[in-house]
C-alpha cells in the first residue's frame, strides 16, 4: 500500500519550504508536488476565521429554552 502525506505549507523567507516527512524512513525514495493553493481557498479559510471569530463574542446555547430565552430578552429589548 502506497503511503500518501498532503499538508499545506508557507513559503519561509528565502524561498524555503519546510516538510518533516515522519511517516517515512531515513533513505526512502519519495516525490514531491509543489503547487500552488489559489487565493479562492484562502479567501474561505480566513471567512472560517471569521465566522470563529465572532462566535466568541455571541453567548452558546445549552438547550432550546436558553435559546428561547435569549430571542425573548432581545425582542423585549427593542419596545423599550
């Protein structure tokens, strides 16, 4: 069976790109594909970072009821 790695990777300062092959032994013979990730792919990563993001600043919810209550505590906010 063939083994695979993939891993996303930066480009260092000085054009160097760091990988540690742990999987394999000293002396195997592997092969490498560089490419390139398109920005599309970063654009959804930093949109997850985001949405993360601002989860923290929302309260989590245990049950519906908390849920409820949380809805029924803002909509009574805005008659005031």
């Amino acid at each position: 069976m063939e083994a695979v790695m993939k891993k996303t990777l930066k480009v260092l300062p000085g054009h160097v790109i760091e990988l540690d092959p742990g999987q394999f032994a000293v002396g195997d013979t592997v092969e490498v594909e560089v490419r390139k990730v398109e920005k599309s792919l970063n654009a959804v990563l930093h949109a997850l970072e985001e949405i993360h993001e601002s989860l923290k600043n929302h309260p989590s919810f245990g049950t519906a009821w908390d849920v409820q209550g949380y809805i029924n505590e803002e909509r009574n906010s805005w008659d005031r």
